[in-house]
C-alpha cells in the first residue's frame, strides 16, 4: 500500500503528521471514490494521541477542527468500564452460569409467554396433560361410588381426569384449527351415525348403555385430536416426549412396590390373580403392558439427531422392555418383540441399516433372556390360554343371535352372562373383533375399526409405494401385527382408557404418516 506524501490535509483539516498506525476505510464510505474498487479506499494515517482518544470517544464521536484536544485525565463511561473489565479479576472472559431458580423461572416465563402468545404451544400443553391423565391418573372424580362391571366401560358414566383433559383438548384445538378437526372427524361420522341411530330404535337407555356411548364417543374425539394436533407438534414432538416420561414413571412405580412400597394397592380376588407381576400404577399387568407397549412405540419414534436424544430413545426403550417384562403378559411380550424385529427388518430393507439397531437387537435378546423363567411357568400352568375356546363360541352365539344392532356398546356382560356364568363372571370374549361385533353389530364394527384401517394402509403406502425417510410409519407398520395379536388375544385393548389412549397414538401416527406421504408429492396435506 503507498503511503500519501506528507504536505496532504486529512477530511477533517488535521495535518498528519509521523504516524504509526494506519486505518484502511472501508469501500464507499470515502467521499468520491468507487463503491466496488477497494484499492480506491483512502489511507489515513493518525498519529498515536489521536488513536487513544479515538479509542476513549468511541467511534460516533467525529473529530473537531483543528489541533487534537488533549484526552481528559480520568475517563469515565462505557469504554472505561471496559477497560476496567479487562483489567479486572475476570479479565479471562469466564461467566458464573445462572442458577438452577434463575432457570427454572426464565423456563417458566418462556411457558407463560409461548402460551399466551403461540397457538402451537397451547395445542401441545393439551396434548401432553392428555398423555399424563391418561397413562398416570386415570382418576374417577364422580360419582365417588363405582359399580363394579367388566364391560369396555363402567356401569354408569363417570367423570375421570381424562375426560376433562379431553374436553380440555378439544376446546383449544377446535379454536385454533377448526378446520382441521372437523376433517379429522370425518372419518368417524359414519360410525358416530350408526351408534345414534340404534341408541334411539333398539339398545336400551340403561345407563350401563349410556356409559358405552359416552366411552365410544370418545374415542373418536381423542383419534381426531391426535390427527390435529400432530401438525402442531410436528417440530417439537411432545406427545413422543410424554410417553417416554410415562414409561420411567411407571417402571419407578414398579421397582417402589418391589422394594415394598407400592405407590398403588390393589385389593381383593384380584389381588391374588396378580400375585408376582407387575403393575405399576394400573389395576392390571396387562393394562400396564399395554400401556408400555404404546410407549415403546413413542421411543422407537424419538428424534435421535444428538447423542443425548440417542441415549434417551434407548434407555426409554429398555425401560419398556423391562416393564413389559414384569407384567409376565404372554401377547405383549410376543408384540414387543415383533414390533423390533419387523423394524430392523424394514431398515436393512429400505438401505437405513446403521449400527445402532444392534444395540437394540442385543436389548430384544436379553428381554428374551430374562422372560424365559416366567413364560415356562405361565405356559406350564396354563398351555392353552385358559377358556378362551369356551368364550368364543359364547361370542359367536350372540352374535348370531344379533348380527344387525349387537346387544349394545357396554352390554356384552349383562347380555351374554344371563345364560353363561363365566361370561357373568366378569370375563367377555377375549378377542376385540368379535366383543366389537357382538356390541355394535357386523356393521357396527366394521366402521368403528374403519379408522384405524385406514391409519395402517396409509403408513403402509407410505414405507412401501413412497419410500419414506420419516420414521413414524415404519414403526406403525412394525407395531401391526403386535396390536393384531394383542386384539386377538385379549378384550383389554377396548377398555377405558385403553382403548382412548390407542386411539391416541392410531391418530398421531396416521397425521405423520400421511405428512410423509403428502411431502413426497402424493396428494394433498
């Protein structure tokens, strides 16, 4: 760079003179020279006075005409606080980290701000208290006495935690995505259609009834709540999130009553028939498996973008295995099991094979290992499932007998106990499809399971036609034949808030589902 003879005047009158340090301006900021030529940028050179008090004004300040002033003896301001701060004890730039309150209130501050102020936010705050109502406080809140009544639901209609989350739910998403409710809706208007047409020409109005139509009802709203709100917490995955904070909740449950303090007890007939398993903060180990084999859905579908999500997808995911284990339910289990190895299948197939899947093949492998014991012991005492042939035949009867309108959702008990006395035991058919039918009717059934139908071919068009990168279809498809299995070999899975929290998931998975098959051109989102 060539340096400007001596006898030149700066823009501000000064005469420069020896001077040690150079300041290149930047290109258009000189009076008349080109914007783009940087090498057209004038040299100004100051001398030592004047880039200390340059340093000291700050860089708005503009030079005065004439001599430099001298700089004042005792600088106050900003850039003396600076160079205080340099100087100081702290000059290596180390900042104390805000404590553990300070966090806890900035957190709680951004909640309250994002829900008064993000419609999104709000959708998810619903959608997880949803999660925690359902698989931790399946509260009654009235009425405070309960008639005792194995049916899909309770022998009079109550009023449970979740039924408030639900209405909860519906209200704040009906408000901000209406639209998108009311499609969601859709697919059950049929269904919905066919209950109230038999409720006012053929079931009775007992209130065992009204309890089943309140309970089916439901479902419905849970199912077009999961499908709405997925779009909201499409980024954020909460509902994931919730499951697998349930999962650990529960298994704390189990390891308390382990160590002899059950943080639920259960008492009666029923207690001897759990004797040894597990059940965590239900009433039943195949309630708790259920449950668990939903949150293995939730881990399996986690985002794994960092290390720490990774390490929380499969301890999650081992913490399900562990509880399912524990419940010593035979169906779950088996479900469990297949759901993981349909899923690797699945990724070794469509080329997304990575070597974390060992990690959860070798945690399938000591599952397997450590429910060896107890499945001996359970096949050995019961090889054939109990009298589940003898239930069949009861179911098909009765379905013969009322193949239109069914005996009425909730009834199935009430109606078929009268000439059998193990079905007015407390034990229905042990198979979803044929209690369903025997409810509602063939009709009846067929458009209540049309929904979750439809969830499962959309996934599977979009792992198998689509190809699609997102997760959470394959594991829908891998969880299929689990969720057959559990439907055909139990009746637990349309039980109170089973049945809704299934719903749940069935909605969420379908929206992600079909988003996948949206983004990849192939229709409409």
């Amino acid at each position: 760079m060539s340096r400007p003879p001596h006898d030149q005047r700066s823009p501000g009158g000064d005469w420069l003179a020896n001077a040690e340090t150079e300041i290149v301006m930047l290109p258009g900021v000189g009076d008349g020279h080109p914007q783009d030529d940087p090498s057209q940028a004038p040299t100004t050179r100051l001398n030592p006075a004047e880039v200390l008090a340059q340093r000291r004004v700050g860089p708005t300040a503009a030079p005065a005409a004439g001599p430099p002033a001298a700089p004042p003896a005792d600088p106050v301001g900003p850039a003396a606080g600076i160079a205080d701060e340099a100087s100081g004890p702290h000059s290596s730039g180390r900042h104390r980290a805000p404590g553990v309150l300070t966090q806890l209130t900035a957190a709680g501050r951004a909640l309250v701000e994002g829900l008064r102020t993000d419609p999104d936010h709000r959708i998810v705050a619903v959608l997880a208290v949803l999660v925690a109502s359902l698989g931790l406080a399946p509260i009654a809140l009235a009425p405070s006495e309960v008639v005792i009544y194995s049916g899909v639901a309770t022998g009079t209609p109550m009023l449970y935690t979740y039924t408030i989350a639900i209405v909860a739910a519906l209200v704040v998403i009906g408000i901000q995505t209406r639209r998108q409710l009311t499609g969601a809706l859709f697919p059950w208007v049929p269904f919905l259609g066919w209950m109230l047409l038999f409720a006012v020409f053929a079931w009775d109005s007992s209130l065992r009834t009204v309890s089943g139509l309140v309970h089916f009802s439901l479902v419905a709203i849970v199912f077009a709540i999961g499908v709405s709100a997925e779009r909201a917490d499409r980024r954020k995955s909460v509902l994931l999130w919730a499951f697998a904070a349930v999962a650990w909740l529960q298994l704390f449950a189990i390891m308390m009553a382990v160590i002899g303090f059950p943080l639920r007890r259960i008492a009666g007939q029923q207690a001897l028939d759990v004797l040894g398993r597990a059940t965590g903060l239900t009433s039943h180990p195949g309630e708790l498996a259920k449950l668990m084999f939903f949150c293995g859905m939730c881990a399996l579908t986690l985002p794994q973008k960092t290390v720490r999500q990774r390490w929380v997808a499969w301890t999650t995911l081992g913490a399900v295995f562990l509880g399912v284990s524990l419940t010593q339910s035979r169906s779950v289990l088996a479900a469990v099991v297949s759901m993981i190895l349909i899923l690797v299948v699945l990724e070794f197939v469509t080329g997304r094979w990575q070597k974390k899947y060992f990690v959860v093949l070798g945690i399938t492998g000591l599952l397997g290992l450590l429910s060896v014991p107890w499945l001996i012991k359970r096949f050995t005492a019961d090889p054939e499932g109990g009298d589940r042939q003898h239930l069949l035949q009861v179911a098909f009867d009765v379905i013969r007998d009322h193949p239109w309108a069914g005996v009425g959702p909730n009834s199935y008990v009430a109606v078929a106990g009268a000439s059998d006395p193990l079905t007015a035991s407390g034990v229905p058919v042990h198979n979803v499809l044929l209690l369903s039918a025997a409810e509602l009717g063939i009709v009846g059934a067929l458009l209540l399971w049309l929904p979750f139908a439809m969830a499962a071919t959309t996934a599977i068009h979009s792992v198998f036609r689509v190809r699609t990168s997102e997760l959470a279809p394959r594991v829908l498809v891998s969880a299929l034949p689990g969720l057959v299995l559990i439907g055909m070999t139990g009746w637990g899975l349309m039980q109170g808030p089973y049945f809704l929290m299934f719903a749940l998931v069935a909605g969420y998975f379908y929206a992600r589902s079909r988003h996948a098959r949206m983004a990849s051109g192939h229709g409409r989102d």
